[in-house]
C-alpha cells in the first residue's frame, strides 16, 4: 500500500540533498522511491524542479517511451529503481549494468532527465520531466532548513567566542598568580570577536565565490545538520499532531 500524500512529504524531507553531475550540470538532487511512485527534486540553485509520479502514470511512460517491452509496473518500477537511485545520488558506478544520462533544458522552465539502459536484453528508456517547484515546496525541503541550520551555526559561534573568552580569563589569573608556559610556541593572543569576524568574511567568501558550484553542496557535517533539523521537525509536528487529536477527541464538558 502506497504511502499518503503527507507521509511522503514528511519522508522526502528527511532525504539528504546530494551533489550530483548530469551532463556536466552541477545539481542538488533529493529523491524518493515508493512500491511504485517517486517523487525528484533536482536544483541548480537558480530554480528547483520536481516532478512526482503514481503507478499508473509510471506504467503509461514506460509503454511510450519502451513499446517493444512487455512487463508489469512492477517490473519496470524495480529495474528504474536499480538505474535511477544511483544516478540521481552521485553514485553512477554503483549502477549494476550500463547506463547512459543526459539532462536537456526545455524552452518552457522545465529540465528532462533521461536514462538509457538495458532490461530483459532490451533498450529501456526512461525520461524523469521535472517541472519548477511550488514556492511552498521549495519553502519546505530547502529554505526552512537552512534558515534553522544558519541559526543554529550562528548560535554555535556565539557559544563558542564566549568559551573562548572565558578561556583567556582563565590563562590571564594564571599568568597573574605567576604561572608560565613551558612551551613558547604556545603562546596565542587574547581572541576578540569583531576583528576575527571581519578578518574571516574578508579572507574566506573570496575564496568561497571563486570555487565551483558543486562546493555549494552539503558536505557530511551539513548532511548531517541537516537530518538533525529535519527530524526535531518532524517529531514536533508528530508531537503537536498528536495533541490536537487528543483536545478533538476529549468529549465535551457536561451542561449544568
């Protein structure tokens, strides 16, 4: 049994968002794979695209696009799971048999990905035609998140410029009390946040600009950032859910 409209929400925020390269595109590329429906998220960070697709449509593309090709949805679903996963997730070699993918930009907004393998000893053609997200959808697997984690790092540096300043406190009543170091090359100077922050921005957004796209993706600490924000989210919204339900379904008070 397929999985709600919300469940599959819910489950696709969750999924990391991984760097992938199709036809020399850099992209972002959430995706995920139900019994026999998908939803792909694919971004440039210009536009994001998605497209979803249930059963049936899946069944209808697969005879257009393979008419020579006799098989149950089922079929067709699990061989493009087997090609598609791997390629929509950077990780092309793990594909188990050969397989061509070519992204085309269309005159409308819309991108088309589209997968040339092999299945039953045949050509199997598949072709993901991904549309420019809703504002909302966009808002929900990407912007939100990143304002959270933004937040959060933000914090994280105000801590620990705090930490630090508590430390300098700390070795300064120890050089007062007459303590030194046995190691010069120990020695540091009293952090101060302002000229740390402003020597940082200069020195690292050149470098940052100047890199390829694909340094603008999630590396493991930030995937990992990400699923941390993404699951307190979740469970607050089960959390909230749950008690909403239980205030509808309390009876109501008794009249005098």
């Amino acid at each position: 049994m397929e999985a709600s409209a919300d469940h599959a929400d819910d489950v696709l925020l969750k999924r990391p968002w991984l760097s992938v390269n199709i036809s020399s595109c850099q992209l972002l590329s959430k995706t995920w794979f139900g019994e026999t429906t998908y939803r792909v998220l694919l971004t440039d960070m210009h536009c994001v695209w998605e497209e979803r697709m249930d059963a049936a449509s899946i069944h209808s593309r697969a005879q257009e696009l393979n008419p020579r090709l006799r098989a149950s949805v089922g079929a067709f679903f699990s061989h493009l799971c087997e090609v598609a996963e791997p390629c929509l997730s950077g990780r092309v070699g793990a594909v188990g048999c050969e397989v061509q993918v070519f992204l085309n930009r269309k005159d409308d907004g819309n991108i088309h990905v589209k997968l040339k393998s092999e299945l039953a000893g045949l050509p199997f053609h598949w072709e993901f035609i991904c549309s420019p997200a809703p504002v909302a959808l966009v808002c929900v697997q990407l912007v939100r998140p990143l304002l959270v984690m933004s937040r959060l790092l933000q914090q994280q540096v105000e801590q620990l410029g705090g930490l630090l300043a508590r430390k300098d406190a700390e070795i300064q009543d120890y050089r007062e009390n007459g303590a030194t170091l046995s190691r010069e090359r120990l020695q540091t100077d009293v952090f101060e946040s302002q000229p740390y922050r402003e020597s940082f921005m200069s020195q690292t957004l050149p470098l940052l600009w100047s890199e390829r796209s694909d340094a603008l993706g999630f590396d493991s600490d930030l995937q990992q950032l990400y699923a941390t924000v993404v699951a307190h989210r979740s469970s607050r919204k089960r959390k909230l859910s749950s008690e909403t339900s239980a205030v509808e379904d309390r009876p109501a008070a008794e009249k005098p």
